[in-house]
C-alpha cells in the first residue's frame, strides 16, 4: 500500500536530526564555555524535545526556552537537564516552575519579589539568572536598575530563598561589526562588576546567541544561548528542515487565463497549472507569492497567482508532472530546491520568521535520532 500512502499523504515538513547534532557540535567547537541550546517557539518550529535531545546527546550542557510553559513542556517529556526560562510576565506560576527545577530569568525587581516569594511558599531556593539590559532595550533590567536588583538578590540569597547562578544579557548586533556589540560587553561587564559588589558570585556569565557564537568571541563568557543556528541559520551551518507537498490537482489553461484571488496573474501562454494543498495558513507567506519557486525533480514552478490560505497554484510549463507527484517547497537547497533562507528573502524577511510561522497542521517527521 506504500502507493496509496505516498499519493494520499499531504504536505509534510520532515526535520533532519542530523543536521541539528552536526549544528550543536560545530558550535559546541567554537565556543570556549558552553552551549545553551534554545528551544522556544518549539525549536523555531522544528520540534523542541526532539531538538532538545538531539542538543543535548551533541554537546549542548542546558535548554533555554522564553516561557515558563515552554519550560514544563521539556519536563513532562522528561529531559531532566537544566532548563532556563527569561521571557514571563510576573505573574506567571513560579512555584510550579520551582518545583520542575526551572532556573528563572529575573529582569526587575517586581520578578524577584514574586520569585523570592514562590520560593517561600515552595519552601526551595529559586536558581535565578540576572537579566540586564546592555544596549538594546529590550528585555533585561536598565542600568540604573542594576545596583538595586543585584542588592535585593543578594539579600534574598542570605535568606536562603535564591541563588543567584548567572547573570544575562543579549547583543542586538553581533553578526555585523557593530559598536554596539564592544559596548554590550563592556556594559556587560560593569553590571558583573556591580553583582560582585553586592557579594555575588554567578558562575555562569552568558550574553551572546548565534551570531556571537560565530562572530564575537570576546563575547562568549561561559556559555551561549544558540537558537538559530541548531536549525542552521548562519554561515557554514546546515539547514534542518525539507518541506514536500503533493500535486493534489493539474488543469491545462490557455493564455491569458487569470489564477487565484484577485486575477493577479495570467498564464504567459498555454500551460498547465498544478495545485498543491498548503498556504499562508501552513506558513507560506503571501508576500513570497510573485518571485517564489518551488521544484519538482530539479525543476522550479514558478507560483501562478496569490498564495491562499490552503492552497497554492504553481506553472508546470512543460514539466511532466502527475497528481500526487511531490514538489519541494524548501530543504537544504542541495539538489537545487529553495531553501528557508530563499523564502526569507522573497517575503522580505529572516528564516526564523518563516520557520516559527510553519503551521500546526503539517504532518511533521524526524529523520534520525539523537
Ligand atoms: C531567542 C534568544 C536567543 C537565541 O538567539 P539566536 O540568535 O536564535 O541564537 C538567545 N537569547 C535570548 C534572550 C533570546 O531571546
């Protein structure tokens, strides 16, 4: 029945776990200390606790996700190794994430008072990270918090309720030489220089992510938080993902015939159209629809009119193609296909925008193990 099964699958997003272990090694390789592999958004998409295994069996020492329920996720599947969570509101449910051993992210002091205070009620100490902000405003404590921050941890340390294992900061501009990213790491290390004044002793000082990984290495302290480039975003690093779809519909139209909503395109002249069953719902995006391909054994189909939610039209020209033939969207690029990076481009946007949009309803498979 494997005929029957091939034509009547639909579009399947398959993530080669081999490419995610090549990717955690040679990153592994590059960096002094050690690797934190991130996991939020479900592994941009590609599966967190496949990745998470898969990370950790190739070097990586800890997990880094944004949110507390990301954070559980990895615990109810029963990885066990250390799990940092930086992205929650304060009142998110700290005890619970205590009682899973999750180290926390604290970027104000209204956090570790509601950390400090899950602490007490779960009668454990909170393993915490202190999140400064070293230049891009965004998501750690400003500077004129830092003092505050540090001496209000430091007090909660003596009482037993946290100890403070890290302090954090992130780098908007590491994979272009950029000033910002020697002011991040100087102002990265006046706020370590503050912690010590307050009598702490973190052991793990982590600002940089991908780029700093393969950019900056005065940045990389000891560990950094990789997310992009375990999926192989990033010079030398290969991509994981293959996104495949069926030819579920083929038509012959003569020239001049106008595809899709909005009659935006016409066929340049008698051809026949293919109908593939995935759209912007499933993550192709819309904006791509004018100059992306996908392929069918070596050959690009340029997509005939606008991409639908469910559905995408493509020119076969003279391509010999049957219903249930298999196009690639996307893979490694390889055998001459689009890879995320291309579909980045055509949308004007980055891979990791293409690669968390992917919608829940492709069928996803793994190809290996960790
Ligand atoms: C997403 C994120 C990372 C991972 O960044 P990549 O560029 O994907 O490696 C690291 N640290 C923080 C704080 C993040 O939000």
């Amino acid at each position: 029945m494997s005929s029957l099964t091939a034509t009547t699958a639909g579009p399947r997003l398959t993530v080669d776990l081999d490419a995610v272990a090549s990717n955690v090694r040679a990153l592994r390789g590059l960096v002094a200390g050690s690797v934190v592999a991130v996991v939020k958004a479900d592994a941009f998409g590609h599966g967190a606790v496949a990745v998470a295994r898969t990370a950790l069996a190739n070097g990586a020492s800890a997990l880094g996700v944004a949110t507390l329920t990301e954070a559980i996720e990895l615990r109810d599947a029963g990885l066990t190794a250390r799990v940092l969570s930086w992205l929650n509101p304060v009142s998110a449910a700290f005890e619970t994430g205590l009682r899973r051993d999750i180290q926390f992210a604290v970027p104000s002091l209204a956090h570790l008072a509601a950390i400090t205070s899950a602490a007490k009620r779960s009668a454990r100490t909170a393993e915490v990270h202190v999140h400064v902000d070293t230049g891009m405003a965004r998501d750690g404590a400003s500077r004129s918090e830092w003092a505050a921050l540090f001496a209000e941890a430091r007090r909660a340390e003596r009482e037993g309720l946290v100890r403070v294992v890290g302090v954090m900061s992130h780098l908007p501009c590491a994979g272009e030489q950029h000033p910002s990213t020697e002011h991040g790491r100087r102002a990265f290390l006046d706020a370590v220089h503050l912690a010590h004044d307050a009598g702490l002793r973190p052991a793990t000082l982590h600002l940089g992510a991908t780029q700093a990984a393969l950019n900056a290495p005065d940045t990389h302290f000891d560990a950094v938080r990789v997310g992009a480039g375990l999926y192989g975003i990033g010079e030398g690093l290969r991509p994981a993902l293959t996104l495949t779809a069926p030819i579920i519909g083929i038509r012959s139209v003569s020239r001049g015939t106008p595809v899709g909503y909005g009659l935006t395109w016409r066929a340049p002249r008698d051809t026949r159209l293919a109908l593939l069953p995935l759209g912007y719902a499933d993550g192709l995006p819309r904006l791509a629809g004018p100059v992306a391909h996908v392929t069918l054994r070596d050959r690009p189909l340029p997509i005939a009119g606008t991409i639908s939610m469910d559905q995408t039209v493509v020119d076969l020209g003279d391509c010999d193609a049957q219903p249930g033939d298999e196009v690639t969207v996307f893979g490694d690029g390889s055998e001459g296909e689009p890879t995320v990076s291309d579909w980045a481009a055509w949308a004007n946007t980055i891979p990791h925008e293409i690669m968390t949009g992917l919608g829940a309803r492709l069928e996803r498979r793994y190809r290996s193990a960790p």
